[in-house]
C-alpha cells in the first residue's frame, strides 16, 4: 500500500503483464482472436494481402476453414451481415483498429514473406498467430498509452500523482478493460478506450491554451476514435460543448475553435467516410443493416447497469466507487469530472437503447469500455478526496485490489467455460 512507482517502469511493467497473457492465451488456443474481433482482422488481410476492401474470401476462411481449437467451431457464424441491396456480405465493422494496428501486421508480413522467399518456413497467408500475435501486442502497448492518458487526465484535475496511478491501475484491473487488453484485444475495446482517454486529456490541454491548431488536433483524435467504434463519435460532446457553454471566448474566437474542432474530427474519420462510399455508395451508410437504436423511448437501464450478462454495477462494483469520486469532482468544479458524468449518462442511455442489450459475445458491459478514462478519475478523486484519513485511504487501496482479483477471477472462469460463451457452447 506505500508502494511509489515511477511511470516507465510502471507502464512497462503493465505491458508486460498485458502480452504474457496475450502469449498465454496464444499458446492456449493457437489464436488471439474471436468473434468480433475476427472481423477487425480481416480488414488487415484485405487491405495488406488482398488490396481491397472485399470481405468475402476473409468470411469465407474463417468460416469454413478456420477452426477453434477449444471447441472445433469456425471462428465466425454463418449468419454474417448481407447488404440488402446486393446479398452480397459485408465486413460492417469501422476501420479504425485495422489502420492503427497496420504497421504491426506489415511488419510480421514482411518478414515472413523474406524468410519464405530465402526458402525457409513462414506463414504468408496472412491469417496465422503470429499476425495476431503481433497486432495484440501492439494494442497492448496503445492500451498502456491510454493507461498514461488516465493518469495525466487525474493529475491535470487535481489529483496527486500517486493516487492517480493507484485509481488508474485499479480501474484498469476491476473492469472490462483488462479482458479486453489481454484476451481479445482485437475487439475495439480497449484501442477505443485509448482513444477516449486521449481525447480528453488533450482537451483538458487546449481549453487551457486556447489554440486553433490544438482545437484541430481535439478534433482528429475525436474523429479518429469514431473510426474505430462509431459509437465513439459521441465523445465529440465533450469538447464541443465545452465550447458551446464557453462565457470567456468572443465569439470569431468561438466560431474559428469550433471549425478547427469539426474540420479536425472529419480528417480523423474520413478514411472511414471513403471506405464506406467505396463498398455502399455512401459515405454515412455504416453496413449496420438492420440493426439500429431502437430503444430511445423505453432503454433497457436496468439491464444496462446490473442485469446478469451485462449490468457494468454488477460485472465491476468500483464503477460506483468512480461514480462517488465524480461526483466530488463536479462539487470541486473539475470540468473533467463534471462533463465526465454527462459523457457517462450519454453512453448509459446510448447502450441502454441498443436493439440488442445483452451485447452478444461480451465480458461485462462491453459497450461503456470508452468510459474508463472519467472510471480511473472518479477512483483517484475519491483516493486523494479521502488522503487526510489514513484508515479510509488503506481500507479504499485494499477494496480496490480485491475488486482486480475478483476480475481476475471471473476472466479466469470465462477461459475455463464455466461463464460466459464457451459456458454455453459447452
């Protein structure tokens, strides 16, 4: 409980923690990826390998070819999403993880390619473990990254650096973020939490700069983290309405930010634009087809917040403990903290309206994963709110790492199969 770490080795550390079990699962089941996850893959060998964005024979592999080595199944189901118009099968998944993990891939290709062409063994079909492998590791370390951008965010507000690592690190460990850092980092998950955390400790530096080209950079980050959820877009909010709300700014000021800020978040997610009017003819049809929010009226919040597949109170209780630090922040005047609980209630209602609320193939509430960053504030405003009263403080530190082993725990019966998707296919 007195322990001080310092932040590289702390985060190397960390990324170590997160690639041994990325390595234990590989060497487990011979992959690093299921469910959604296969298909954020496959945008990698359609672009790296095939040189287009054509899905089919991407599907195909991981239906008929691939197989699980735990439960013999195809890696995919055959009930993949059709464009309507065409029956043709569609990769509907964003782009975005594909784009930022591409070095990785090509790095792995490329030196596969030399040593099969030296007539030695590699795999160049694009599809094997050590292309997974490697993009893992690679949201291993942009997951570490975001790690970074939760504490500056902590630190920024108020909070003393020791207690913003120790919220930061025990949000991390408690919630979802650690399963999908380690055993399926190809979801979105955790490169979506990055991105959210970034977002938001580079807005918290350019309301204080005040500066167009920093206001661009909002923008990028908020576009770019559309592009690899789109439900991430809602995080635009966050600094747009900080400007809509501003009192100090004259308003040419206010009208330049607020452009800089909107062209920025377009560059970011225009790759994604082009991608789509490449495969549907338009640029804001996603491939989401038939499947909407269709729950604006009547939100499934309860299920939301504690139902037994996805409740995010009931998979990961230190969100009420985050919760109670918001709220002390907003009573401090932290905007960080204020706006987080706006962002927060967003993303509830947002998830809550979702046709599909038990979120499918999911550990925990999936879907509010891009919350971590206002989750390790509120834990670290409650840790420094508490600093004056040593016992409160321990008793906090100790409630939050039993809260990681519980985690621990429930990831560990997930791989057994007795909860979750293999519990049910078993």
């Amino acid at each position: 409980m007195t322990w001080r770490p310092t932040s590289l080795p702390l985060l190397t550390a960390v990324w170590l923690v997160l690639a041994a079990a990325q390595t234990a699962r590989v060497a487990a089941t011979g992959s690093l990826m299921s469910g959604d996850g296969v298909y954020h893959f496959a945008h990698l060998h359609s672009i790296v390998v095939d040189r287009d964005l054509d899905p089919v024979n991407e599907i195909q592999y991981f239906r008929d070819v691939a197989r699980s080595r735990l439960t013999g199944g195809p890696k995919i189901g055959s009930r993949t999403t059709r464009n309507p118009a065409t029956g043709e099968v569609v990769n509907k998944y964003p782009l975005g993880l594909a784009l930022l993990t591409l070095p990785a891939y090509v790095a792995v290709y490329a030196a596969s390619s030399a040593m099969a062409a030296a007539g030695g063994p590699a795999d160049v079909t694009g599809y094997g473990w050590t292309y997974q492998y490697a993009v893992g590791l690679a949201i291993a370390a942009y997951a570490v990254f975001g790690l970074w951008c939760c504490h500056g965010v902590a630190t920024a507000q108020g909070a003393g650096t020791e207690d913003a690592w120790w919220g930061t690190l025990l949000t991390a460990g408690a919630t979802p973020w650690l399963f999908y850092a380690t055993l399926e980092p190809l979801f979105s998950h955790a490169l979506s939490a990055t991105c959210a955390a970034l977002l938001t400790w580079q807005w918290l530096r350019v309301r204080a700069g005040d500066r167009t080209g920093q206001w661009f950079m909002t923008g990028l980050v908020a576009g770019v983290g559309a592009a690899i959820r789109y439900q991430d877009a809602v995080l635009l909010l966050m600094p747009g309405l900080d400007l809509l709300m501003s009192r100090a700014r004259k308003p040419r000021r206010l009208m330049v930010s607020g452009l800089a800020l909107a062209f920025g978040a377009l560059t970011g997610v225009l790759p994604q634009l082009l991608a789509n009017y490449n495969r549907f003819g338009d640029a804001f049809t996603t491939g989401y087809f038939g499947e909407e929010f269709s729950r604006w009226q009547s939100p499934g919040l309860l299920c939301t917040l504690v139902s037994a597949d996805v409740g995010a109170v009931r998979w990961a209780p230190i969100v009420l403990l985050a919760l109670v630090g918001l709220v002390i922040g907003a009573w401090r005047a932290w905007p960080s903290a204020r706006i987080g609980l706006v962002v927060i209630a967003v993303q509830i209602y947002t998830v809550s309206s979702w046709y599909f609320l038990s979120q499918g193939h999911t550990f925990g509430n999936r879907m509010l994963v891009n919350c971590t960053v206002f989750f390790a504030l509120g834990m670290a405003t409650l840790l420094s709110a508490t600093a004056t009263r040593p016992r409160v403080h321990t008793a906090l530190r100790a409630l939050g790492v039993a809260l990681v082993a519980v985690n621990a725990l429930l990831i560990w019966l997930w791989t057994r199969g007795l909860i979750g998707p293999l519990g049910r296919l078993a």
